[in-house]
C-alpha cells in the first residue's frame, strides 16, 4: 500500500515537473485560452478585410494598379525580416521553457530588431506610394489595400510594444510563471501576426503582381 501511495505521488510530481511554467498555475492556463479567443476574433477582422481587399483589387478608378505599385525588393524584404522574426521569437520562447532569462531577453531583442526593420521598409514603401499619387482616396483598391496592410503594421507595432515592456519585466522579475505566461503569449500573438503577413505576402503582393 506504501508502494503504491509513493508511486501515486512521484507521478504527480513527474506531471507537474512536465507542465510548463506558463500553466502551471489556473490563472495561467486561463489567460491563454482567453488569448486564443482572441485571436479568434482577429481572424474573423482580417478575414473580413482580406474579402474586402478581394472585391476591391480591381477598382483602381483609373490610377495605379498593383502591377505598377507594388515592388518587389520592397515586400521580399519585408518578409524576411518578419519571418525571421518569427524564428527568433520561438527560440526566445524555448529559452524561457529551459529558465534562460538572459537568452529569453537577448533574443526578445532580436526580435524587437527584426521587427522594427519590417516596419521600416513598410513605412518607406506607403511613403513611396504617397509620393507617386497613389493614396487612400484616390481608389477603392488604393483604399482596401492601405487598410489591410496598415492594420497589420498597427499591430505589429502594437506587438512590438508589448514585447518591448515583457523584456523590462523579464530583466526586473525574472522568469516566474507570470513573466513565462507574457513570454508565451506576446510569442503566440507574434507568429499571428506573420501567418497574416504570410497571407498577405500571397493574396496581396504575389497576385498582385500578376493579375
């Protein structure tokens, strides 16, 4: 009877030990599945603007089509950065499943880097697009296309934000199973963010080109 009492007890210690820090604990666990509820509900808004973009993309009202307004230098290079984001802040991640508070901030930071170079050449492309006339208000695609493609920049920004106060957290507290549960979640909303871009980089600029 002993036997079995101290088997049960080192195989709920086994699965303890097995649980990740970031739900290790109720609160925890229950955070994370309200972010993923929310990230429900971000698909459903570019959904909707990626339809929108669809029905628009040939309403150009005599200006600039998406054969001559897109480049392709431009949105390669934005998609190297932020896919490359998007590795960097996994390994972040695996350095906080391993403990690594310097590993977590330091490639945190990477991340940060990578992500302001997209927002760079993304600033520099709606700039150079301006500058040729082509704006919001000159057609309904000019419209649908700046919508989309600037919202997803709003949240990479938004991103890059809350990335930036998780790293201050992280070099303040540590890596406990709040500052872990940040971690992960700030990484979920990240690779959200360039599975959009991914969609992006296809529906919007690779079509764009040819059709």
């Amino acid at each position: 009877m002993e036997s079995v009492v101290n088997h049960g007890i080192i195989a709920e210690q086994q699965v303890e030990h097995d649980t990740p820090l970031e739900f290790s604990t109720e609160d925890g666990s229950l955070r994370v599945l309200g972010f993923w509820v929310f990230l429900a509900a971000e698909v459903i808004l570019f959904s909707c603007l990626f339809a929108t973009y669809i029905i628009m993309h040939g309403m150009t009202a005599g200006g600039p089509t998406s054969q001559q307004l897109y480049a392709v230098k431009g949105f390669a290079w934005e998609t190297f950065f932020l896919l490359t984001s998007s590795f960097t802040c996994g390994i972040a991640t695996f350095e906080m499943r391993r403990g690594n508070k310097k590993g977590v901030i330091a490639w945190l930071l990477v991340t940060i880097a990578f992500g302001l170079g997209f927002l760079g050449f993304e600033i520099q492309e709606f700039v150079t697009d301006v500058h040729a006339g082509a704006t919001m208000q000159r057609s309904g695609f000019l419209t649908a296309f700046f919508t989309l493609v600037g919202t997803h920049g709003a949240h990479v920004t938004m991103g890059l934000l809350w990335m930036t106060s998780v790293v201050i957290q992280v070099w303040r507290r540590g890596i406990n199973s709040m500052t872990s549960r940040k971690v992960f979640i700030v990484g979920l909303y990240w690779h959200f963010l360039d599975v959009v871009w991914i969609f992006i980089f296809t529906a919007v600029y690779l079509t764009g080109k040819v059709i």
